[in-house]
C-alpha cells in the first residue's frame, strides 16, 4: 500500500494531540499566524474531520479588515477567543460523536458549504447581545475552518444541512476545495431567467441559464470570470464573448477554453475593452448579448457594459461594487419596451454546491483551470498578502498534512498531479 493509499484509510492515521491551524487573535495581519493547538474532541452531536486540501479565499481579507465588527462574528472577541480560518476545503471523517454513530463513518468524504443558515447552537454568549436576531454563522469565521490540519464540525453545520456528501469517493482533494468558490458561479448563473414561447398562443415558460443559442458575455477574465465562461458553455450558447484589459488573461481563457469551446461549437471570442462594442455588434448583427455577467466590481464598467444587452436580455452584477460607488442607472425606457433584467446573488447554498459537485464529477468544468498554485498550511499568510496585492490570479490550494517548502504556482492541476504531490510530501503520521 503507497503512502497515499494509506492516507486515505482512517485507520492507517495516527491522530495527534495537536495539529497545525491558521488562527486569528485580533484585528489585521499582525494578529494572524500559523500555531500549534489542540486537536479538538468532537462531542456526541459533533464530527471530527481531516483537511486534505483547503483554499484560500478572499473573503479572508475582508475578516482580518473587520475583525469583530464583521457580520458573521458579531462581536466575538478574538483576543479572548480566538478562530481558525477557512470557508473551503475537502474533509474526510475520523471521528464520529456517539449520537451519529448512526449516520456517519470514519473515512467518509465530504465538502462542506461554508454560509450555514442557522442560528447558533455553540457559544452564544461570545456573540453580541448573545446572538439575539442572528440566524447565519459561518465555517471560518466563528465556526472552526478548513486552514487546519484537523477540523471540527459543530452541531450547526449538521442542523443546516451544510456537510455534502460527493458524487464519487474518487474526487480529487483540491476539486472538492474548489465547489466552494465554483459554486457561487452556479449559484450566479442560476438567477439569469429567460421568458420562452413555444408559438405566440403558447404560454410563457421560464427557464434558468444562459440563453440556449444566444450570446454570453462576460465582462472581467479574472478567474471568477472565466469560471462564468466555462460554465456558460453548459447551456450552449452560440457564442461566449470574455473581455478584459490584460492580454494576459485573454490569453489564459483561450488557452484553457478555447478547445472546450471548440467541441461544443460555440464561438470564443477574447477582446479588449475597446473591441467589445464591435464584437457585439458582429456577432449579434446588432442585437446585443442575452446574457451579460459582470465580473468585475468597477461601476463605470458595469455601467457602460448595460448597454450591451440586446432585447429580452439579462445582466448579472456578480463583481460587487465598494459601497459609495455602488449606483447604477438603468434605462426605464429599455425595462419597459425591451424588457432587460437585471440580477445578483451573493455566495450560494448547499444546492449550488452539489450541483458544483456533480458538474465538476461530470466534467462540465475543470477546477484544474483555476488553481494558482499549490503549497502546505505554512504558506496561507504570504498567500493572503498576495491577494491583498492582487498578485494571485485563481486559487492557492493548501494541503495541511503536506511536508511542502515552497509554494509552487501551477498552470494547471489535476488528480493525477496533485496524488503525485502527496506520495512524495505527505507527513511520517500517515503509517
């Protein structure tokens, strides 16, 4: 039996008394560091559960900026009681409290989805005005994260539906990470609602997605907005236009794209900024684009960019915009008589991710396609400082049991790479 092999049974895995996690214990980065704790003793509604890959995700920064005056924490003292980080991730079972014996087994897989619509259950004393009126928590925030060797999952985690089993065992680690940030894509593109009639007495039927033989374009080729392009294909558009001001994320989306595209025989166009309103006019002879995502969070973009849509068509302000800047003016006139929409979603549900699951296992998008890089749990504050300065385009994968020096950017990744890496780099506790 390899190393890896042996990693993936249980039983063959030492549990420590400590484990290595990324812990919080104030406001901002000087309060942020990779400790030794505890090893946490699930209780009889609780898992205790191993991260085998986790991701870093930006929302981190937004934690670290607002430490007990973000909404998830809600006026948790970090100084008292610290957190560990981390809303995605792929975890395996290794204990299981004596009230779900029933249910749960060591060695099972799972992903988790990080917003856990409940109130709490754990520590209500810690939260302002002892959670009065608070009906979410969060993995990651007051919830114990995936950025840890060894992760807790606590009794509102269960409650909410929110631990997800995978459509096949065979999942590779870093793809059951990545349903997290694909999944809010999903989730995006499940609000864009097109009106069809069969025939004009016919009556209208409402169908989600991308218009099927329309034109999609997506505005920013950042990661997040090439996921939206890969997963656009799904409902197979005519043609996917992504336009952005780097050549080299236009690069980027042909390369990993354009064959994809090719397959399906949809058109994948790439075009910067000032080519876009004739890329449109061409391919649509005129009409516009059914379907417009906004990727990038910059209000003179998106304003600009609404004048793309054709008729009947639908734009998603998936980019946020910093609150002050965060007004846009629509056309009444084009509401009425050419009947756009304009829709937005905000992170997704355990349906998106099992639907992100299930895409991914049938190979509707490749997850490999948006990992930056990969590394060990040491690696998770220079990663974070990195995306402050936007240097990481796609996501760091972490593996929190791997002996990794370095972290190592990638132009793609896979199961096959990734079972590599952990054959040669996995720690002396898997036996």
């Amino acid at each position: 039996m390899t190393r890896f092999e042996r990693y993936r049974v249980p039983e063959q895995f030492d549990l420590p008394a400590t484990m290595k996690a990324l812990v919080l214990r104030g406001r901002g980065f000087e309060n942020l560091a990779v400790e030794e704790v505890p090893v946490p003793q699930p209780g009889p509604r609780q898992l205790l559960a191993r991260v085998d890959a986790a991701g870093v995700c930006t929302s981190i920064l937004k934690l670290l900026a607002q430490g007990p005056d973000h909404t998830f924490l809600n006026g948790w003292d970090l100084t008292r009681f610290p957190v560990i980080l981390g809303d995605e991730g792929s975890v395996t079972l290794m204990s299981v409290g004596a009230e779900l014996a029933h249910r749960y087994s060591p060695g099972e897989r799972f992903a988790v989805q990080p917003a856990v619509d409940h109130p709490p259950i754990n520590h209500r004393d810690r939260y302002r005005n002892e959670a009065r009126g608070m009906n979410k928590v969060a993995v990651g925030y007051s919830l114990p994260g995936h950025l840890a060797q060894y992760m807790l999952i606590p009794e509102e985690v269960l409650e909410a539906g929110c631990l997800l089993p995978l459509p096949s065992p065979e999942l590779p680690f870093f793809a059951v990470s990545m349903s997290e940030p694909i999944s809010c894509v999903v989730s995006a593109q499940d609000r864009q609602i097109h009106l069809t009639k069969e025939s004009p007495f016919a009556p209208r039927v409402p169908r989600l997605g991308m218009l099927e033989g329309g034109i999609t374009a997506v505005i920013g080729a950042g990661a997040m907005g090439r996921m939206h392009a890969e997963l656009a294909m799904r409902f197979r558009p005519r043609a996917v236009i992504v336009a952005d001001l780097l050549d080299e994320r236009l690069t980027i989306t042909h390369n990993r794209l354009g064959d994809k595209a090719r397959r399906l025989g949809i058109e994948l166009v790439t075009v910067k900024p000032d080519e876009l309103e004739a890329a449109v006019e061409r391919l649509s002879n005129g009409g516009g684009v059914d379907d417009l995502v906004l990727a990038v969070g910059v209000q003179p973009v998106q304003q600009q960019a609404l004048k793309l849509l054709g008729v009947g068509g639908v734009a998603n302000l998936f980019g946020g915009l910093p609150r002050g800047k965060h007004i846009l003016e629509v056309d009444a006139i084009r509401v009425h008589y050419d009947e756009i929409k304009l829709v937005g979603s905000s992170g997704g549900q355990p349906s998106d991710m099992i639907a992100t699951l299930k895409a991914i296992h049938e190979e509707q998008i490749d997850p490999g396609n948006y990992v930056h890089g990969v590394g060990g749990l040491a690696h998770a504050p220079e990663i974070l400082r990195a995306i402050e300065a936007a240097k990481v385009d796609g996501k760091a994968i972490l593996y929190p049991h791997a002996d990794l020096p370095d972290f190592k950017t990638v132009d793609h990744w896979d199961g096959q790479r990734e079972r590599e890496l952990l054959e040669r780099t996995l720690g002396d506790h898997a036996r």
